[in-house]
C-alpha cells in the first residue's frame, strides 16, 4: 500500500457511514474511494449503485474496504442515499457524490462534528473547483439560467454559516435524526432532494451549517451518467417544479411550469426569426432545435419517470 493509505489505515476511524451512490461513474469512483480512504478513513463506505453498465462496480473489486450494493435498476440519487442510509451501522452518515474527491480533513474538528451532529451539515470546497461546490453550487446553476429559476426562493450566499440548504453531494447528518424527519424525499429522482431535506430540517426546528472540517472538489455533473446532459437538465426542471409545488403551492408551480415552457418555446421562435437566422445560420436553426427537443425531453423524463412515483405533481402539470 502507498505512504498515505498506510497512514490511514493507522489511524482510529472516526464513526461515520460515508454512502456513495454511483451510476456510470466508472471515470472517478476509484480516485473518490482512494482519496475517502486516505483523508477520512471512515468506519464504513457503502457505495450504493444505480445499475450501471460501465464498469462503475467493477472498478472496486480492488477495494475491499468498500460494501457495494446494487440496485435492480436506476433508482435516483434520494432513493439509493436511503437504501445505503438504511444499511449503515454509524450513527453519522456522511453522503458523498462520486466525483466529489477529499484533498483535506481536519481530523479533530471533524470528529468533534461527528460526535455532536446535529441538523444538516455541508462542506467547503477550495481551489479551482472553488465555484462547482458547496453551498453555492445550485446558485450557479440557477444564475446560469435566471430566466426559469423559481423566483421565490431565496439562494444562499458562500460564506454564510447558517445557508437555507446545504449541497447533497457532500452532507453529513445523524442517522436517527435522519430517519426521523423521513429521509431523502423518494419523490425527487435527481436535483433539489437536499434543498427539500433541509426544508424539513429547518420546520423540526434543527440548523443547518457549513462546516471546514472537510475540503474537497467537485467535478460537478460527472457522476450523472449521461455525457449529454439532457436527461439531468429534464431531472432539475421537473425538480424546480415539484419543489416549488411542496413550498409555494400548486397554483405556483403551474406558473413555474408555464413560464419554463414558454421560455423554451419562445426562445427557439426567436431563433427561428429570418434576421437571425440570417446572421447566425445553422448555429441558430441548431440552438432552435435543440430548445425544442430540451422541452420535449422534459416531458418524456415526466413521461418515463411517473410510473414510478417520481415527480407526481410536476408530471401532472406538464403531461394533462
């Protein structure tokens, strides 16, 4: 074994269950495991797999540290955290993202945090990957695309100690805890699952935090599993809209829905327009096209994902 996994394997464990749930993340799980096992040394990992067809299980047959369990098909990233959830034997669970690679702990401060946890408690990103995690994380995204973010919601602001929500792809809870405010909403399939858990958090009266202990980086949307990106932008509308249904009602989410709709459909008519379509050619037939079929994807994922209970309310909305 190299220097540092030596050194780990030396150290006393702190007593914390990290679940990994992986699906097609064969490119980074293994530098994730290795830098898991050589920073925290945790007492138990659980990766929990969404059925992947790339290798991902396979890249840990070498790790035998490492309790793997395999869904019958892909069950979403709130689905499986809870199989794993249910499968630990710590009373601290530390939810990780695949691509979410350790670089340093505070050892002393970390178990200090596992010892006393309370509430829901995120992590610090550093270096260039400074502005692909922590608690800014969907802040980015929802600038990028200003036009459709529910317009209700407050974002919080990196360094804020006591931010409204806490990214899931670094997070650690107490089990009982955990289970006693339900879990992961099995209802999300992908995106927006931590901002729901720390909503209910926050109404049972817990805190949620930020913590130093941990510094990691994040190379942010490597761990979906889809290199085009369709089917996890289709997840996180479907998202902002179930979520905005559960905080602001459901007359809210149908002008959330709407307003996305129509801004897809608007801009690929924009597109469309002879002066543009002069100026930019194909680019602008292209950009047109590809609006469109981001829409249509959206509801085949409504489509494709209802049967099994994900996203009731939005896929009502955008399928009647």
């Amino acid at each position: 074994p190299d220097p540092a996994s030596r050194q780990a394997s030396d150290r006393p464990s702190p007593d914390v269950s990290v679940v990994v749930v992986t699906y097609e993340s064969s490119a980074c799980i293994a530098r994730c495991i290795d830098a898991l096992s050589a920073h925290l040394n945790p007492r138990e990992i659980l990766v929990v797999d969404n059925n992947s067809n790339d290798g991902t299980v396979e890249a840990l047959a070498n790790a035998p540290s490492v309790e793997v369990i395999v869904n019958g098909s892909n069950a979403g990233f709130g689905r499986a955290c809870n199989v794993g959830a249910a499968r630990s034997r710590s009373e601290a669970i530390l939810f990780l993202n695949p691509d979410a690679l350790i670089h340093r702990v505070d050892k002393a401060r970390f178990r200090t945090l596992v010892d006393s946890a309370h509430g829901v408690h995120g992590f610090a990103s550093s270096g260039p990957a400074a502005f692909k995690e922590n608690a800014i994380t969907m802040d980015v995204l929802d600038q990028a695309f200003t036009p459709l973010k529910p317009r209700e919601i407050t974002l919080p602001r990196w360094p804020r100690r006591r931010p409204d929500w806490v990214s899931g792809s670094a997070l650690l809870v107490n089990g009982s805890e955990f289970r006693d405010v339900g879990g992961f909403d099995e209802r999300f399939f992908l995106y927006y699952e931590d901002r729901e858990l720390c909503a209910r958090y926050r109404r049972a009266g817990a805190p949620i935090k930020v913590s130093r202990s941990i510094e990691l980086a994040h190379e942010f949307g490597t761990s979906s599993g889809d290199a085009s990106r369709v089917f996890p932008y289709a997840c996180q509308i479907l998202s902002w809209i179930e979520y905005t249904a559960l905080r602001a009602g459901l007359g809210r989410a149908q002008q959330e829905m709407t307003r996305v709709r129509s801004f897809h459909r608007r801009m690929a008519k924009g597109l469309s327009t002879p002066p543009l379509r002069s100026l930019l050619r194909t680019r602008a037939e292209q950009k047109a096209t590809q609006l469109v079929s981001l829409w249509e994807a959206v509801e085949y994922a409504a489509d494709t994902l209802r049967p099994s209970g994900y996203y009731p309310i939005a896929s009502e909305l955008i399928l009647q």
